[in-house]
C-alpha cells in the first residue's frame, strides 16, 4: 500500500511539473491593446502564480507582511513578503519606467527601527516618481504605520489596528532572583556604560536617564517623518500619537488614515490616481484597467512548491524566525504592538 500510495504522489508530481512548463512555453500576450482581455483586475488577479511578469505599462502590487527587520532569512528561498524583499521591490519598482503606481499591502505590527526608516525612505522616493498607495490588512502598526506614513494615501480596513506610534525597549532583570539563590553576575568591562541594561544587576538612574534619551531622539524622528509624510503639524500628531493604538474607522477620525476601503477599493483608486498622474494613460486605457501585476506571485517554481509544502504545516507550530525576533538583546528597540 505504501508503495502505491508513493507512485502516485510521484505520478502527480510528475504531471503537474509538466502542466506548468508547458504553460510556460504556450505563447504569451506581447501587451497589445487590441488583445487585452485580461487588462481587467479580476483576471489579472486571479491569473496563475506561474504567469510571467506583465512587460507593458502596469501597477506593482507589494506585500509588507510580518516583523519589520533587517535580519536575513532563515529559509533557503526567498520570502517575497518579508521586508527586506519589500525593500527591494520598491526600490526596484520606483526606477522600472514601466510601473506607474505601486501599491503596498501593509501587514505588520512593527519592527526595528532602522529597517523601517529604510523603507519609509524607499516609498517616499518612489513617490515622487509615481502614486504611491498603501492598504492595510488585520494590522499596520508602529513602524507598519511608519511605512505607510509615506505614501500619498492609505486605506484601512474599519477593523485594522494601526497607529501605536511610539517606541519601546524592554528587558528582564532578575538581580533579586540571583542574590536569593547566592548567583553573582560577573561583567568585565572597559567602559562605564558597556553593559548597560545588564539584567543581573539594578538598574542605575543615569542608566535610565540615558536610554530615555536615546528613545526620545528616535520617538522624535519617528514624529518628524510621519508629520512630514503626512503633513500633519508635528505639535498636533504628538497628541493623537503617544503609542496610542487605533481601529481604521478612529485613524481616519484623527487623519490618520484617508479612506476606509478594503485591497480591491484601494487598487480601484489607485487606477484612478495613476490616470490622472499620467494623462497619456487616460488616453490609452479610457474605461480599462491598467494591468497590475501581484510581485508575490512572480517566485520560482521551487519557492512556489516550498510554499504549498509549508502551508500544510501545522499552524500551531511556533515560528523560530516570530521567535527570533521577540528574543530580548541588550538593547533593541522595537516599534510593536505590546
């Protein structure tokens, strides 16, 4: 029985690798207006992950899915929803003439500082190029929300959690613990504040004082972008801010947000915002969708076989990355929803 049963996953395997590149050698659309019936976005949305990538006039779609850092991936393939691919692709789609808006999926409850002020900077390059847009999904949170900030404008969910524009460090000390059981942490050091935020020992109030500057410089920047971003005074984000958490319907109220509307609402206004950007396009395109092209659905066919493996997988299993990422270091701050 085990032997039929391996035959036949190997048969199967066999005659879907075949399927696939034979749809990939069947002959492809070359962008002409004449033939554009998948110009509409349910086509193209719902076309096959294995398509190529739409060479004509398009709107890049970009995942931000998950923490926000620069930490490569554990994984020997590509994840095309991380941020650091994020980072690319918008890099990447700001300089490629034939993408004339890019609208980023934003998922993510925070993460560390500077990887999210480098993918602030990269929307905000892109957005002099061409319309920026961004849609939130369950949450875009802290630096999820600094991201956004960037853009030319956001649609939220009613239900999303966004905002939490703040920043935190935290850490475990267990000195009491330690002097209890007779455990003495030893530090050899060759500067005063070399080991600051040594959780074996009492904190000192110079300490706190300095890690309190150092979180009140970067809170500041994270004011500065959002308010420049946003073009809301800083005086008066600084009171709807505060590590303040809102659902998508509060963030509109406070102009946090611009629209209340879900991902296919956003892709429908970016149309529009993309037309108007380039007259030409409204000319060419008159009642059309421009075709927009999905970067997730552009992997190899590995990472799209690695993929379908791994979504089988118990989903209770905890993720090592999640947990790398929630590990306490010496000092790291994290713009998370707590």
């Amino acid at each position: 029985m085990k032997y039929y049963n391996k035959n036949t996953a190997a048969l199967i395997i066999v005659v879907c690798l075949i399927c696939i590149l034979i749809g990939l050698f069947l002959p492809k659309n070359n962008g002409n207006l004449n033939n554009q019936h998948f110009q509409s976005r349910e086509t193209i949305s719902v076309s096959s992950p294995f398509q190529t990538a739409f060479k004509g006039e398009k709107i890049s779609i970009i995942k931000l899915d998950g923490i926000i850092n620069d930490s490569a991936s554990s994984s020997l393939f590509k994840d095309l929803t991380s941020s650091n691919s994020a980072l690319e692709l918008i890099t990447k789609a700001s300089k490629d003439t034939n993408v004339k808006g890019i609208i980023i999926r934003v998922n993510s409850p925070g993460g560390t500082v500077a990887a999210s002020q480098e993918l602030y900077k990269a929307v905000i390059n892109a957005r002099k190029k061409k319309p920026v847009v961004i849609t939130m999904g369950d949450i875009a949170a802290s630096g999820g929300y600094y991201i956004s900030a960037a853009a030319d404008k956001i649609y939220a969910n009613p239900g999303t959690l966004t905002g939490s524009i703040g920043v935190i460090t935290s850490y475990l000390n267990f000195s009491d613990l330690l002097t209890k059981i007779g455990v003495k942490g030893v530090v050899i050091k060759s500067g005063a504040y070399k080991d600051i935020g040594n959780p074996t020992r009492p904190m000192t109030e110079e300490e706190r004082k300095i890690l309190q500057r150092l979180l009140d410089d970067t809170y500041d920047q994270f004011l500065t972008d959002v308010s420049r971003g946003r073009n809301i005074p800083k005086d008066k984000l600084a009171k709807i801010a505060q590590g303040l958490i809102y659902t998508g319907k509060q963030a509109k109220k406070v102009g946090l947000v611009d629209y209340l509307g879900d991902y296919s609402q956003a892709i429908e206004y970016t149309q529009k915002l993309v037309k108007r950007r380039f007259p030409q396009l409204a000319k060419k395109y008159k009642n059309n969708d421009i075709p927009i092209e999905e970067t997730w659905r552009s992997g190899s066919l590995i990472d799209l076989l690695i993929g379908a493996i791994e979504s089988n997988i118990n989903p209770t299993v905890i993720d090592k990355k999640l947990l790398k990422n929630y590990s306490y270091s010496k000092y790291q701050p994290l713009w998370l929803l707590e």
